[in-house]
C-alpha cells in the first residue's frame, strides 16, 4: 500500500496530478485544495496517499494535508460515497468547515456541498457525527489554536521549495496581520510575502 508521495510535480489538472518519483510518474487523484497548493511547486512535493484497490482497479488519492486524508478515510465509510465524490466533496468545502457543518448535523450547509444531495447529506450527519466530534475534540486539545493551520501551512510552502525558516516567517506574518482559519486566504498571503 502506498501512503506517501514524494517527487517532481508533472502535470496537474484540478482533480488529478502526476508525481514524478524516481522517474515514475504516480497518476494521483486530488482535491482543489491539494491542486491549489500544487500550484508554482519547483522542487519536491509530498503527498500522503490513500491507496483505493478494487478488484478492477488501483486508485491513488493525494492530499497535502493529514486532515483531509483523515476526513476522506471517513466520507468513503458512509454509504453511496465513494472515491470520487468524497474528493469533489473535499473539493467543495474547507475541512474545517465540513467537520463543523457534520458535528452540527447541518444537512442545510451540506446540501450545498456539490454532489451532496438530501439523503447523502443525512447519512453524513447521521453516520460520521460521533468520528467527526473525536476529531474535533482532538485537535482541540492535542494543539493550541492555529498551531495545525500553521503546520499545515508551512509545510505547504516547504513543498514548494521554500526553506523552512522563510516559510515559517512568512506563515507567522500572514498569520499575526488577520485573524483567518482558512487555509487558502493565509496560504496566498504567505506566497506573496515570499516573493516580495
């Protein structure tokens, strides 16, 4: 099983990246959030992977963050979600966001969610409401607040080739100037800090 990428960027296309690794090139399916990050990346990226086998097919799903491979482990367990969808579904909503609107059994946020019909959006209240609550409640306590945001964040931009000394600067300006939990908005931010 492979649960980790690490190589060249080929190609990228909003769902789907090919990784050059060791001059293999490993089709990954991805979220927007993972191609977002993709984005400029020169040197190595890493990717945690979760491997899908079928009795038809091997699927690869990348994701740049352990939250959202986390989260899509647990949108294939609901019934009627497979691969695909749970990556639009990540695609659709910021992981925080999507943990939240399931721990409130906000079928009304979830609907919203495309690929998310009524019925889906019932069964992801109803099946992961407990597992998304301990995940909640572990990053609550296993961190102090932004600490994971801030991780993810720098790691994103030593992916890109950034040193982690710069990245971590960057991150902690972005951070200190506006109170944001998302990571695209701080993300950009850290960016253009670093091409300044």
């Amino acid at each position: 099983m492979i649960a980790q990428l690490r190589g060249r960027v080929l190609t990228r296309q909003p769902n789907h990246a090919v990784i050059d690794v060791g001059g293999v090139g490993y089709g990954v399916h991805i979220p927007l959030s993972t191609y977002t990050r993709l984005e400029g990346a020169a040197g190595e990226i890493t990717l945690l992977v979760h491997t899908h086998v079928t009795q038809d097919a091997i699927e690869l799903f990348g994701f740049s963050t352990s939250v959202e491979k986390q989260l899509f482990a647990l949108l294939i367990t609901v019934s009627g979600v497979g691969p695909k969808l749970a990556i639009n579904i990540l695609s659709g909503i910021a992981p925080e966001e999507l943990i939240a609107a399931i721990e409130r059994k906000d079928e009304a946020r979830l609907v919203m969610v495309p690929g998310i019909g009524k019925k889906t959006a019932a069964r992801l209240a109803l099946e992961l409401h407990d597992k998304v609550r301990a995940m909640a409640i572990e990053t609550k306590v296993g961190e102090p607040a932004g600490l994971g945001l801030r991780t993810d964040l720098v790691s994103a931009l030593v992916n890109l080739g950034y040193p982690e000394p710069r990245a971590t600067r960057a991150v902690e300006e972005a951070m200190r100037d506006e109170v944001a939990s998302e990571f695209e908005p701080l993300f950009k931010k850290a960016l253009a800090l670093l091409s300044k």
